[in-house]
C-alpha cells in the first residue's frame, strides 16, 4: 500500500493534464511521421500509374468518340452555351459519361449540379463559361495527354478578356468550390474529422486524469 501512495504521490506531483495531453499529441505526430512518408509515396505512385494506365486506355480505345465528343463541347463553348437546349445536353451528358476519364466526370456532374441549384436564379454565364472551358480542356487531356488550361481557351474566345477578368476569377473561385465539393461528395469533411480526433483526446485526458486520482 505505501509503495502505490508513493506511486499516486510521484504521479500527482509530476504528471499534469498538459504533459500527458503533449505525450499523447508527441505519439501520435511520431506514428504519423513514421509512416507517412512510404504510404504518400506508395499512394502518389499507385494513382499515378493508374491515371497513365487509364488514359491510355481511353486514347487507345475511345479516342475516335473523344475527339467527336470533344468538337461537340467546342461547339456549345463557342457558341457561350446558346445551343445548350435540355435536349442536347441529356444526349452529350450520356455520351460524354460512357467515354470520359473520372477528372471530365467530375467536372461535368458538378457543372450539372450548378445549372440545377442556381436554375436562372442569378446570371451564371461566366461561370458556365469555366465550366464548358474547362470540359473541352479536360476532354483534349483524355484525348491527346496535352493539358491546355480553361483561361487559356476562354482567352482565345473572349475578345475583351482582360476588361472581364474580375468576373471570370468570380465565377472560376465558385468553380473550384463546387468542383471541392463534388470530390468530395458524402465523405465527412476534414474540420469534422479534427472534432472527433480532439474530442478522442479529451476523453483519453479524462480517462487518465480519473485513473490517476483513484489511485
């Protein structure tokens, strides 16, 4: 019995919530560290190789309707989405789904998922603009393995460009929001994920700070 008071008395006198908090917190950036560097290298080349082997397979095999798809989504750019009647756009959604890389998919489901939530809401031109920019770019990636960027091709249709850049970095800033939150879709957000590590913290602490004291 003297021996576990002297214990509890050593404990109490040198063990603070804040130092088993930090020990904790030391650990668990240690494992962290540890492994992370192998399993990001190990991830990075694993998707990697299968993007290349993925994009080959698609110039390989479903290059002719690429292209075919591809001179479509020109066409409605070009046009700054006048043609893009519900009809024509079920029909190219369709083919473009069946044939396209999952960056292009993703890229059109959340462009679709902006024409439903705004729905003539606001004027979106500029941000469908990105989009359809951005489809085409996307599309020439799946096709040819060239990466020519949206602005680039918006430039190229848009005389006055520079006169509307603040409305293009507008609509490209809700652009890249809504591509984020495509991407993501149901997973559980990252400032959710710190919560609940946290709270696991704190009940750890607790834990520790109540055996500490029954001692």
């Amino acid at each position: 019995m003297e021996y576990l008071k002297w214990i509890k008395w050593w404990l109490s006198t040198n063990i603070s919530a804040t130092n088993v908090l930090l020990a904790l917190l030391i650990i668990i950036l240690v494992a962290y560290l540890t492994k992370s560097p192998d399993w990001l290298r190990d991830k990075f080349q694993k998707k990697n190789a299968q993007v290349l082997q993925i994009e080959q397979f698609y110039r390989q095999n479903s290059g002719k309707d690429l292209k075919n798809i591809q001179n479509e989504w020109l066409t409605t750019f070009n046009n700054m989405g006048n043609d893009f009647t519900e009809l024509k756009a079920q029909n190219l959604v369709k083919k473009t789904i069946a044939v396209a890389s999952g960056r292009t998919t993703i890229i059109l489901t959340s462009m679709l998922q902006h024409i439903y939530q705004n729905d003539g809401k606001t004027d979106d031109t500029y941000t469908l603009m990105v989009y359809f920019a951005s489809i085409v770019d996307s599309l020439k990636k799946d096709f040819t393995g060239e990466d020519t960027g949206a602005f680039v091709l918006i430039q190229s249709k848009i005389n006055d460009f520079y006169n509307e850049l603040p409305k293009y970095k507008k609509a490209y800033k809700i652009y890249k929001k809504e591509i984020k939150r495509t991407k993501r879709g149901i997973k559980m957000p990252l400032s959710v994920k710190l919560v609940i590590i946290a709270a696991v913290l704190i009940v750890i602490l607790v834990l520790v700070i109540y055996f500490i004291n029954k001692m």
